[in-house]
C-alpha cells in the first residue's frame, strides 16, 4: 500500500509516517519511481509506535522494543524478553518520575490558584 493509504488507515500523517521511517522505526520498499510501499503488518506496527510514543518513549528506546517485538513473535527468545523486560522497567520507572514532578507542579499551581481567588474575593474591585 502506499503511504496515503497506510495513514488513511491508521491515522497517522504522512509526515509522521516519514518520520518513524526516518528514525529507523518503519521500513519501505520503494517503486522504480520512488513511491514508498508498505506492507499489511505496517498498519499493526505503526499502531504500536503510536502507543508507545503516547507513553512518552523516544524514538531510539521505541526502535529497540519494535525490533524485540520481531524477533520475539518469529521466534520466542528469552534473552530478548528478558532485555524487553528490563528496558519496559526502566521507561516506566522515568515515567512515573515524570509524573510525579507533574503532580507536585500541579499542586503547586493549586496553591497559587488558591491564594489568588481568595485575594481576588477580598478585592473584587482589584480586576
């Protein structure tokens, strides 16, 4: 299929089809006139990169996990379900730091809301 069609069917730009190519993430064949060409199972692929990119994984983490996720389903290898494992570890500990800095923003900026409102209903003149 051609790049129109796979982003039809996934939802995914064009533009952003180019770039997971780019990064290494997506792969294409090419027609004598260098259209790209996708196969079936890319749908599924790009279905997986968006969710991992929705998780906040880069782009290099993401190409590792995809290629594990190949050699897995061709033929289960412990070894790379184990590094699949500990780098799924490793990139949900960060996202829960990520989270937690987020949390404490957020209250921070409850406090600052607070302490404005409560200004502002002394002062309603002040706006």
């Amino acid at each position: 299929m051609r790049i129109g069609d796979l982003s039809a069917r996934t939802g995914v730009s064009q533009r952003s089809l180019r770039y997971y190519e780019n990064q290494g993430l997506l792969s294409t064949t090419r027609s004598p006139g260098g259209q790209r060409h996708y196969d079936e199972a890319d749908v599924p692929r790009v279905q997986e990169i968006r969710a991992f990119l929705a998780a906040g994984l880069p782009t290099r983490v993401i190409a590792g996990l995809l290629n594990g996720l190949a050699v897995c389903r061709a033929a289960p290898d412990a070894d790379e379900a184990l590094h699949s494992w500990e780098t799924l570890s490793r990139e949900r500990s960060r996202i829960t730091s990520v989270i937690d800095e987020l949390v404490t923003a957020r209250h921070a900026l409850d406090e600052l809301l607070a302490v404005n409102h409560a200004f502002l209903k002394e002062h309603p003149t002040a706006r």
